[in-house]
C-alpha cells in the first residue's frame, strides 16, 4: 500500500534523514505521516518476538510508532517534521 499525496508547493517541502537516507516530507505533517508517504511502513521490530510494527493509533496511544529521532526515542505520529532532522527506526 502506498500513501499518495496533493501537488504541494517547494516552499512546504524539507528534507529529513531516515536511516542515513535522505527523504523529502511536507512541512506541517507528522514524521509518521512522512514515513508511510513514502512508503515506510515497518518502524520497529517487538522486543520479544521480532515481528514488524508500525504506525498504528496515529494519536499517541499505542506506542508502536517509536523511534529514534534527534538521538531520543519519541512517537513518530506525535512529532512533526522539520528540516535536517535525524530519524533512527529499528526496521
């Protein structure tokens, strides 16, 4: 499954780093949002058994979104993007 999005204008456009890989996102939007936009769908793996998890709740109840950004460990759907910032997912 991928996410599509609307024409959008260059100035609502930054770049973040997901993993050491460049990836274009929206201003305004969540870093979630930008991880499923493009694609990115598995963000971690279960501490027990390893099995793929992403976003789920998109509101910050569920905690299966948590990532590493700037060097600490937040939920994805609770943070919104801004340029140059460093995203570590465990996938």
């Amino acid at each position: 499954m991928t996410a599509h999005r609307m024409a959008a204008d260059a100035a609502s456009q930054l770049t973040i780093t997901v993993d050491a890989a460049p990836l274009r996102a929206r201003a305004g939007e969540s870093v979630a949002t930008a991880l499923m936009a493009a694609d990115r769908l598995m963000l971690r793996r279960s501490p027990r058994a390893g099995a793929p998890r992403g976003a789920f709740c998109l509101m910050g109840v569920c905690q299966e979104c948590v990532v590493r950004i700037d060097g600490v460990r937040r939920q994805a759907c609770l943070v919104e993007v801004r340029d140059g910032m460093a995203v570590e997912t465990g996938a």
